[in-house]
C-alpha cells in the first residue's frame, strides 16, 4: 500500500473512533489504539492533555518512550504549546512531530508521533494528515462530557 492510501485508511478508522467512544478519555485513547494497530518497531505515538500546570500522557502506542507528565515550561510539549502549531523535532535517530489541538483558543493537548529516519521521511503529506488528526479532535472532543 502507497503511502497515500495508509493515510487514507488512518483517517477513515480515526474519524470512526467517534462513532464508538463513550467518553473523552475513550476518544482519545481510541485514536492512538488506530495508530497502535499499523506501528511497526522504532515508531510510536502518543496523545498528552493540557492540565492545570502539566501535561499528562493520556495514551501510547509503539516503542516510544513518553514521560508519564510533562511541567509546563520545561520540554518540547510546552515549546509546541508556545509556538501554536506543529513542530519537527530532529532527534538522532527519528523524527518527532508535535501537534497541539484546541479548543477555540485554549490548548486541549499535544498529540506526538515518533518515526524512524532510516524507515520514513516526513513530508507535506504526513504534515497534512496530522493537521486534520487535530482538526477531527478539536470538533469531536467536545462531545463527551467527560
């Protein structure tokens, strides 16, 4: 399968994690269990929510190694946070994307994806997909009263 046609699928099952999902938690939770199911070893993605002074992780998949929380001010979450879009990350052995979602104006959260160098080039295409990763969140989240 061309890359295209991955992203394609990816979008497809994650804008159906709404249809299923009970809570916020679920929602959020359900969107990187779709990203669990296709990681291959050395990828991994995780979704943080915004907390009063922190980020907590939320959820994760793969092999990615993600601090449990995160203080406002002290990492790259809070660089993302700052800057308002998604940042690239150039790390030894993979690229990490940082994307934060909202509500309105006010940081939901920061959903984050590892990927090896050696197996995968970030392009305008997987920073496309990501965007509309977060712009599915920002209108679905809400819909939980949780």
């Amino acid at each position: 399968m061309d890359k295209s046609a991955f992203l394609d699928e990816l979008r497809l099952e994650v804008g159906l994690v709404s249809d299923h999902a009970n809570s916020q938690h679920e929602f959020f939770n359900g969107i990187i269990q779709v990203f669990g199911k296709y990681i291959k070893h050395g990828f991994s993605a995780g979704l943080y929510k915004s907390q009063v002074d922190f980020f907590k992780l939320i959820a994760c998949a793969g092999d990615g190694a993600y601090d449990a929380m995160e203080l406002f001010g002290e990492g790259h979450l809070s660089l993302c946070a700052i800057r308002g879009r998604i940042s690239i990350l150039d790390l030894e052995y993979s690229s990490r994307i940082l994307a934060p979602f909202y509500e309105g104006h006010h940081l939901i959260g920061i959903i984050v994806f590892d990927l090896p160098k050696v197996e995968y080039e970030v392009t305008e295409e997987d920073l496309i997909f990501v965007r509309e990763i977060c712009r599915h969140i920002e209108l679905n989240q809400n819909q939980y009263s949780n």
